[in-house]
C-alpha cells in the first residue's frame, strides 16, 4: 500500500540552545516522507527550486522514496529560519518565511501518485489541500495537519476541507486554538465534531492523544534527556503513523494505538539531533528495537 | 501494612473557573489520608484548631483512617485560601496563608504510628520533615512531598532530609526549580543523585514518570474533559501510590507501575469536584472499575 504525501519542501535555518544549522533540508513532507518510508512505499509530492541540492533528492532516493512528484521551478525553494528557547522547545519562534516556489504552487498530481490509499496533506493553504484531497478519489485513509495561521485567517476553507478528511492531527496549541477551549481533552471531543473520524493531538514532551467517538487511546513521549531540535517532530510522527497504517492494511482501532507508539518512537529519534541527521539513516529495525525498550517503560503489568 | 502521613490538616477556599467553595476540608495530609485508606490502613498525624468541624473528624473515622494522631490545639486551624485560572490548572495562584496552629507544630508520634512501615512526609518545613523522618525507625518505604517556597527558602535542610527518603514525589514545576534544568527527563535522573531511590514526577494534565537509576516508567493522565478543582491531586496521587504499594507488600519496580496506574486514576476522581467532594466515599472497587477503562485507553497491542 503506498502512500502519497504533499507538502513543503524546505531550506531551514533553525537555532536551538544546542546549536545552529543553516539551510539543511526541512520542510514538512520531507520529514513525513522520511520517517513513512521505514514503513512503507511513499511518494513525496512538493515543489523546489534551482537553488535546491541534488544530495537531499538523493537521500529520498536512497529512501526508496518516489520523488517523480517533486516539481522543479525556476526560483529559489522555500526557506525557513527559526529558533527555539530553552524551557519552551515545543513551540518555535519564526524569524524568516520565504515562500518563494511555493506561492504559487497548485500541483496536478500524476495519476500513480493520486491514486494511492494513504494521503497526508501536509501543512499548507486549506483551499489547495482541498483540491489535492479532491485528485484522490481511491484514497481509504485521508491526514490532515495544519497551523495556527491557515486556523486563523482561512478558517473557512479549513472548515471545508476537513469534511474530507479521516483524520485531524494537530499539536496542543492549534487545538486549543481551533476549539477555542482551555482543555485539551474537550478540544479533541469537540474536533470529532467537524466531520472527523479520527483527532491525533501531538503535546511535544508530554505525548499524544487519539480520539474518536468510542474509543480513546494516549501515550506519553520517549523519555529524553537531551532535545536538540524539536523541528520536524509532529511531521514525523504523523509519518510514521500514516507510515504503520500503510504497513499492516489494517484500520482497526487497535491497529491504530500501534501506529501511534511508531509514531512515538520515530518521532523520539527525530529530535535527537540537527534537522534530518538522525532519521536520515533509520530502519524499521532500528524503531523496533528502540521500541521494544519504550513498551517496557509504559506497560501497566 | 500500615501508612503513617504527616502534614497539613486544613480549610481550603477555593476559586477555579468553574465555582468556588469556601472552608472546606483540605491540606496535603486529608488528600493524602482519604485516597490512601482505598488501599491500607492510614493513621494521619496532624494538627487542627478548636474552630474544625467534627464532621470532618467523622469523615475520616469513617474511612477506617487512625485520627489518634491528630492533636488537637487551642487556636485556629491552617487555612489556605487560592485561585486558579483558565488554561492554568496545574498550578494554583495563593490568595492567602493562615499558618495558626501549624506554625508550633513538632509532632512527638506514638510509637504506633511511628512503627508504620511505610511513611508520607506531607508538604511541610524539611526540617520538621527530618525529625519525623527520625522517629520512623521501621520505615521500609519513606515519601516526601515538598514545594517552591522550601525549595528557595530551606534548600540545606530539604537536601539533609532527602538522603533519609527512599522516594520524592514533585511536581513539574518543582522538580525544574530544585535542578535548574529545563528538560523534565534530565531533572529526573539529576534527582536521583540526591541520594534517592525513586523520583516520582507528576505532570498534572499530561501524567506523571517514575525514574529510578536503571528503569523507567511513565504513564498519560485519565482522560478529564472537565477539571473542576485540580486542588489535592498531588496528595491523592501520593496517597494511592503508597496505599498500594503497601497493599501489595511488593516494593518491585513492576509493583511501583501497577501503583503509579492506581495513583493516576484515583487523581483523576479528585479533580471531578470540589474539595473532597468526589472521593470522600471513594471505593477500591469504584478505582478499579475506572482504572479498567483506563488500562484499555494506554494499553499498546
């Protein structure tokens, strides 16, 4: 079962109390293509421009991962700069946006890519969410992630869109804002209310939740010590969570609490270092065995 | 099994975004006392003045718990007056203190409560916490609570009672101001250098960990889409940890996760109403019966 992802592909220049990096590989689809592919066969859709590396087409390459999707534009891709603070590493304080490629972008997704089962619509403007949604009409499990700025000015278009989709995911902070409620278990309830089946909400540090009318399943993060760079985290989680659904065929609700200590666990190993650097090489066997830890750490006996 | 706690013995007036109450039943040893007794038998040593209300003596007495220990003074009760706000629950903002007659109290325990093996040192001056810790000389199993203010203001003496205590039990805030870090995980396992068995951290909403040198353990909280008054949580928590670990006499790492399950769920009952209001006639069987729900909401296939 493949999965087809559309979302950004990025420069980014990220600041974090343990270092710097600037213009590595980033983007939202970037990550969630990464970490799907331990998974599953996943085809990477997006935009880059000429200023874009060769080696990062190569490690998708690498990854098994079908970049015949990825569009090549006169201009520059789109960058990204931001920097987090110590003691609130779950939310980045953006510094520079250069839309670039991306402004325009409203892909035609070939007939190979629009017709696969799994469909992540990365972050990006509801309205061309909605029409990527629309090219894939065999899709059997729709994500959706979004920011608080599509939340606060596209609201509508959001609103519309999420009537096609499966499954929400979204972090605390755009729950909250979303719902407008200060608790988080109600801002899940209150989402299945939009026409969802399913509401992942992602707590960084703290964990996730999954919500659907009858059934509720959480688990707290991987325990680290040290967290160099949150970026990329809640795109590899979703991805190793579409990622595991995509590998079992199975959509049941137990199906689904596994994708989402996958998810857990990929997303650990994200945060670890620098942008891609230390999901860039990951298996399937190195999550297992990292995994295998993590179940002991949150099995009631 | 018996427990023996020490601490504050209270009138509570409380302000939360959804009622207030005023003089109800309150500090960290009735909370500690009343989830306790679910689990073990509890004598709760404390003090109260001549101005306390004999129902909540009753109250007690009715939960099979050993009010012997409680001293009873010319004066006027502990009283503790606080708010707390929307999208803030976890911590409370102080309104007013009345230390009374808790501000002479040094408790001499009758040696059958100061035969208990296991022991709570209910939030209080660590070094009143020292000379109880003291008198405990068949202790298997000694907590300690402990806050901010002690923390900043008696840090030599609550660092003298921590190498005579096998478990700390904090809460987020408190554990990143006692080691200065700002990841959760790292303040865990520097706490374990104090001289420490256990380090139990609680996260309010988002669950708690247990961290000793070569195990972990974490769990999510109880899913609340209302939390009406998060005052007492701590103190139940603690007391349904250490009732259970002293209704199993198994002081095992897997014990300790099937306490920390207990601990979480009967928190999750404190918070549903005011005060004591919801686990004053609390039942093992009524814990069980939700803690059953909860296994399924955080069990990994």
């Amino acid at each position: 079962m493949s999965i087809t992802v559309v979302g950004s592909i990025a420069f980014d220049s990220i600041e974090t109390p343990h270092g710097k990096v600037e213009r590595v590989l980033g983007g939202s689809s970037s990550y969630f293509a990464i970490a799907a592919s331990n998974f599953a066969d996943v085809n990477l859709v997006g935009i880059v421009g000429d200023d874009f590396d060769q080696r990062h087409l190569e490690l998708f390459k690498e990854r098994g991962i079908d970049i015949s999707g990825i569009e090549h534009s006169s201009g520059k891709t789109f960058a990204w700069s931001g920097a987090y603070e110590a003691g609130s590493l779950d939310s980045a304080i953006t510094r520079e946006v250069h839309i670039n490629v991306l402004g325009e972008y409203s892909p035609k997704l070939a007939e190979k890519h629009a017709s696969a089962e799994y469909i992540f619509l990365a972050n990006g403007h509801p309205a061309l969410q909605k029409s990527i949604r629309g090219q894939c009409t065999k899709a059997k499990f729709v994500m959706l992630d979004t920011m608080n700025l599509w939340i606060e000015t596209a609201r509508d278009d959001l609103m519309n869109v999420l009537k096609d989709v499966d499954c929400l995911v979204l972090n605390e902070g755009e729950a909250l804002l979303l719902t407008e409620h200060h608790n988080l278990v109600a801002a899940g309830y209150e989402l299945l209310e939009l026409g969802l089946e399913y509401v992942l909400l992602k707590k960084g540090q703290h964990g996730s939740m999954l919500f659907t009318k009858n059934d509720f399943f959480a688990l707290p993060s991987y325990p680290l010590r040290v967290v160099k760079d949150p970026t990329g985290a809640g795109d590899s989680f979703g991805g190793a969570f579409l990622g595991q659904l995509a590998r079992s065929k199975d959509l049941s609700f137990e199906s689904m609490k596994l994708a989402v200590m996958y998810a857990t666990v990929t997303a650990s190993f994200t945060v670890e270092e620098f942008g891609v650097d230390n999901i860039r090489d990951l298996s399937f066997e190195i999550i297992e065995s990292r995994a295998t830890k993590y179940r002991k750490m949150v099995t009631i006996p």
